[in-house]
C-alpha cells in the first residue's frame, strides 16, 4: 500500500509540475494558453476599433512575483551570511579566553562558503530579474508583433 501511495503522489505532483509549467509559461511561449481575454463587441469608437482583442497570461504576473520572492530571499540570505561572519568571528576572538590553556585554530567551514556562494547568485538572480522586468543591463523591449512579414514590407518599399 506504502508504494502505491508514493506513486500517485509522485504521478499528482509531476502532473501539477506540468501543468504549473505550462501555465506560467503561457503568452511568451505557448500562446494558445491564456488566462484572460477580453475582446471588444460591437465597438463604434475608432479609438477602440484598433484593438478587437486582448489575452493575458501570467508571465508579467509571475515576474513580478518572483522578483518579488528574489529580493526576500537575497536579504535573508545576506543576514543569513553575515550571522555566519559574526559567529565565525566571535568564536575567533573569543575561543582563547574560553579554553585558556589551549591552542586553537578558527577557521570558515564548508557551510559558511555555500551560504556566500548562495547569496552572491541569488543577488544575481535579483539584477536578472529586475533587468527583464525593468528593461536595463541590455534587456531591450520586445518588439511588437505586425501583421506583415518582413518580406512584404520589403516588397512594398520596392514597388
């Protein structure tokens, strides 16, 4: 009974992973998934005529979110590693006064080195996202997307 459990929880959280990816990648990849679409009826203004359709998905959404998530996770790792430091350091300073008739070595351990290394990417992570939410550090804009292709409009140039 113990292995079929497994599996099915196995088989939900695989089908939910997908389904997520799917999802979150919607409007920049796979343009048939969309979350909203709002499309104008019966339209008489010209202003509204020039847009008949709208779909969102949830790229700019989950941008947001996740710059949002990045930025927590940076700071709290950055106190995470300068509580490492502070530690690092106290017991430095203070292992002689402690253990007086020995002598000692303080030194980093691996976990304070993973701890820099894990909050020096995820301030990268930080800039990455803020570029492509923001459009700096050579991020441009997406271009719009036009009805002709490139050859037409060399064609009609042309003529």
């Amino acid at each position: 009974m113990n292995i079929i459990i497994r599996l099915v929880s196995f088989a939900l959280l695989l089908t939910v992973f997908l389904l997520f990816l799917l999802v979150g990648l919607s409007l920049t990849i796979i343009k048939s998934i969309i979350i909203i679409e709002v499309s104008a009826v019966n339209s008489v203004d010209p202003v509204s005529n020039a847009v008949t359709k709208l779909q969102f998905g949830v790229w700019g959404v989950s941008t947001i979110i996740a710059l949002v998530v990045a930025v927590i996770t940076a700071v709290l790792s950055t106190v995470v590693f300068a509580v490492d430091v502070a530690l690092v350091v106290a017991v430095k300073n203070n292992i002689h006064s402690l253990f007086s008739g020995g002598d000692f070595v303080v030194s980093f351990g691996n976990g304070a080195w993973m701890s820099l290394v894990a909050m020096i990417l995820t301030w990268l992570l930080v800039i990455m996202l803020s570029a492509q939410r923001y459009y700096f550090c050579g991020v441009r804009r997406p271009k719009p997307e036009s009805n002709t292709s490139e050859e037409d409009s060399i064609e009609k140039v042309t003529i």
